[in-house]
C-alpha cells in the first residue's frame, strides 16, 4: 500500500518530533499534525521557530526545513482523518485520577475519543498507528471500536512505540536503535516499515505481534528507570559509608553485561513515561493476579519517591532543622536537560515539601516559562494558588535569582550551570552558603575551596 498522506493526532512531545523527521525523510509525503489545542498548533505554525510550544535540540531547523511545504499544522482534524491513508494516535496517556485503577492505570479516554472519531469521519480505509504508549491489548480495544461501525471501511491496526529520549529525540529519531512495528496485517506492516526505510535500515526495524510491541514500550521504560533507582539505592549505602557512587558506577558500568548508561546517581528520574509506564505495569500485573510481579516493579517507584523525599529531608537537616522563612534558589525546573518538559519533575515534588516547611523558593530554568512553574505546583492542590504565588518566585536571571539565598538546589542538569561565576554567587549569598548538588554536575573541591558547604548524591 502506498502511503501519501500521513495524519497524526497530537501535537505533542512524541507527535510533532516524530512527524518532523517523517516529512523531512519523506519529501514525496504529506504529514498533517492536527490537535484541537488552537493555541498549541499556533505556536506549532509562529513564525519564528524558537518559539515552537516544545524545546528539542535540532527540532526547530527540521520544522522551518520541512513546514509548508510537507509538514502541516492544523486543529482541522475531521479533515486530516478523511485525507489520509494513515493515522497515528499520538495524544496523552495519563494516569488514571478517579475511579479503577486510580493512581495506577493508564486513562485511555483520549485515545478511545481519537478512535470514535476517526470510526465517524473515516470513508476509506485506513492503518492507524498506535503511538501513544499504552498498556498491553489496548490495540484490541481501538479495533473492537473501529470495526462495529457498521461501515465496510477497513482498518488496520499497528503498534509503533516511540524509544525517545526527550534532549536528544532528534538523534533519537534520525539514529535508532531500533524500530517497533506490531500488527497483525502484513501489507500495513510493511506499509510503514517503507516509511522509516526511508532513512532506517531494514534490519534494525523489528516485525512483532500487537501486544509484543505494546510490552516491549513498557518494558524497556521500566528496565531503563529501575537502573536509576538501582544506582540510587547504592548511593545512600555510599553516604552512610566511605565509598564514592561515581566511583562505584564507573566501576560496574565497565562490566561489558552492564555497561555504564543510567548509572548517574541523582534526586531520582521524572519525565512523563517511566513511573506511568511502570504504574501501568504494576496495574496490568495486579490485575492478573502477578502480585510478586506487581510488588516487584512497584519498589522501582517507591525507592524513586523516597531518593527525592530524602534530598529535602537532607537540605532541611542542614540548615539547622528549618527553612521557614528561607529563600532557597533552585536551578533547575525540567525534569533533565535540554528540554522544556517538566512533567513529573523531581523539582516539583521536592519545591512542594520545602514549601510545605515554610521556605521561600526562587525558581531559574534556561527554557521553562514562569507560569509552567505555577502550574505545576498548582496541579498538586498542596496549597491555594495564591499561596503559591507569595511563597515561589521565578527569575529570568540566575544570579538575581541566588541573590540571598540561603541555599542553592540544583534540580537539573543543564550545562550552563557549570559555567557559571560561583565566586559571584558565593558573594551574593547568605553565609554560610550552601549547595545541594542534585545532580553532582558540580567540583566539590573547588565548591567548597570558594566557602561553599557543599552536599551531593552519594558521596
């Protein structure tokens, strides 16, 4: 089957990527991002692409390359549906709040609404491609949908996980490791394993069943992140002992068998997959019945909560038992560098708690706008939206941002940290001066040769 006119649902972190990199590999195809956010796609189609609504390294030169002439940005989606000859259902997957499974389960309304929708517009037939991530058989849920419609459309259901690393999902996407396609129709199969031929060498993208691509997403996230509470498990053996956990994980991830990625001790991993993918996982294993299964990847979250719990308990232990009324500079308000996503970011949880405790809190991020700050914190209903406000100020200057600061956490690993004149912050401090190094991107050394007392992950 050849494809010529590509729709994706969702213009979000996994959809405007993904398809950038599909229209730019495939001039002759035209790929329509739809999204009924009017303000989203806006921002998708400004002018000026530094203002794209996602910050990706390398995205904004693929988008300006490829936009208006094969790539498109629209809130028209009933026409996009009927346009094209495959669909991809690329929108949020959340955690359930409410109901069964509440906390645990992945809420699949938006996807069902994607599915019910294209079932009504759709006049020909049409492979749609899961893209979200998404718990095991849902690809059963979107085809029992799609085929009691009453109407001799045929569709073909795909999984095509996405393996993106947000701060490098370019790379990601141009260099994979691998490519994940899930069916049961060989001709649809092959139908988007020509698409990333286009640049994907045939051999490195892997033909499965539905439900094999649909755990493999799942499983991969939750390998990936219980390697992160892994190491940081050991680094709080490493703080009540004398060893170092860098030089503990330079020391195993020389070991060929584990080699050395995700072994950066730090206040724990965030970002919109691994606990979602990992709750799911627990909620699938529970629900057959898999309690030690269940229990299992359970502890992966739980020693992840406890990591960020524990690097506020720390930074309140050290200054003197209190921090109300202390203003605490944090640096740092994604969930990692180079991106602007802040979903499930350590810096949230642990602003939280220090709120909690009474501190004011100065918030400095290179690429995260102030309000997203607020709504972060908002989300959780700790406290009003007005408390909020008084109690966390966000800056556009890191140095305005330290000024009188009690103490220094540093919650992201952004580079430009590093190059900073800590000479001047020291000298813009209250003394004595304090760091926590979230991330131990910093020299101790050097940090504590200026007057700094400083404290990291691990050592």
């Amino acid at each position: 089957m050849k494809i010529s006119k590509i729709c994706c649902i969702g213009a979000g972190y996994v959809g405007g990527p993904t398809m950038a990199v599909i229209a730019k590999m495939n001039p002759n195809i035209q790929v329509t991002i739809v999204d009924i956010n009017q303000e989203r796609i806006d921002a998708w189609n400004d002018k000026d692409v530094s203002k794209l609504p996602i910050y990706e390294p390398g995205l904004a030169e693929i988008v300006a390359e490829t936009r208006g002439k094969n790539l498109y940005f629209s809130t028209e989606i009933d026409k996009a549906i009927d346009e094209s000859e495959m669909i991809f259902i690329s929108v949020n997957t959340p955690t359930k709040t409410y109901g069964k499974g509440k906390g645990m389960a992945a809420d699949l309304k938006y996807v069902e609404l994607c599915a019910r929708n294209i079932a009504d517009v759709a006049k020909t037939d049409k492979i749609v491609v899961e893209k979200s991530t998404l718990p095991v058989r849902t690809a059963q849920a979107i085809k029992s949908i799609l085929h009691n419609t009453g109407s001799n459309v045929k569709f073909d259901i795909l999984s095509n996980p996405e393996f993106l690393a947000e701060g490098t999902a370019i790379q990601d996407l141009l260099n994979p490791d691998r490519v994940l396609i899930g069916g049961e129709s060989e001709e649809a199969i092959e139908a988007l394993a020509n698409i990333y031929g286009s640049w994907v060498p045939q051999d490195q993208i892997l033909r499965t069943n539905v439900w094999s691509s649909e755990l493999s997403k799942l499983t991969a996230n939750a390998f990936l992140a219980q390697r992160i509470s892994s190491i940081n498990a050991i680094s709080e053996l490493c703080e009540r002992t004398e060893a170092d956990v860098s030089e503990v994980a330079r020391a195993i991830g020389m070991d060929s068998r584990i080699g050395s990625k995700f072994l950066n001790a730090s206040i724990g991993f965030g970002g919109s997959c691994f606990q979602k993918d990992i709750l799911n996982l627990v909620y699938i294993a529970r629900s057959y019945g898999l309690n030690e299964v269940a229990d299992y990847w359970e502890q992966v979250i739980i020693l992840n909560d406890h990591q960020k719990r524990r690097f506020s308990d720390n930074l309140i232990s050290t200054l003197y038992n209190t921090v109300s009324g202390k203003k605490i500079a944090m640096l740092g308000w994604a969930f990692k560098k180079d991106t602007n996503d802040t979903r499930e970011s350590a810096a949230i949880y642990v602003a939280d708690h220090l709120l909690s405790e009474q501190a004011n809190i100065a918030v400095y991020d290179p690429k995260v706008p102030s309000k997203k700050v607020y709504v972060d914190l908002n989300y959780l209903q700790t406290r009003s939206e007005d408390e909020n406000k008084a109690l966390v100020e966000t800056f556009d200057d890191p140095y305005e941002a330290v000024k009188d600061a009690h103490a220094i956490a540093i919650m992201t690993e952004w580079d430009e940290f590093k190059t900073y004149d800590w000479k001047k912050i020291f000298n813009l401090m209250k003394k004595p001066a304090f760091i926590f190094d979230g991330r131990n991107i910093l020299n101790k050394d050097e940090m504590t040769e200026i007057g700094f007392e400083y404290s990291s992950i691990g050592k």
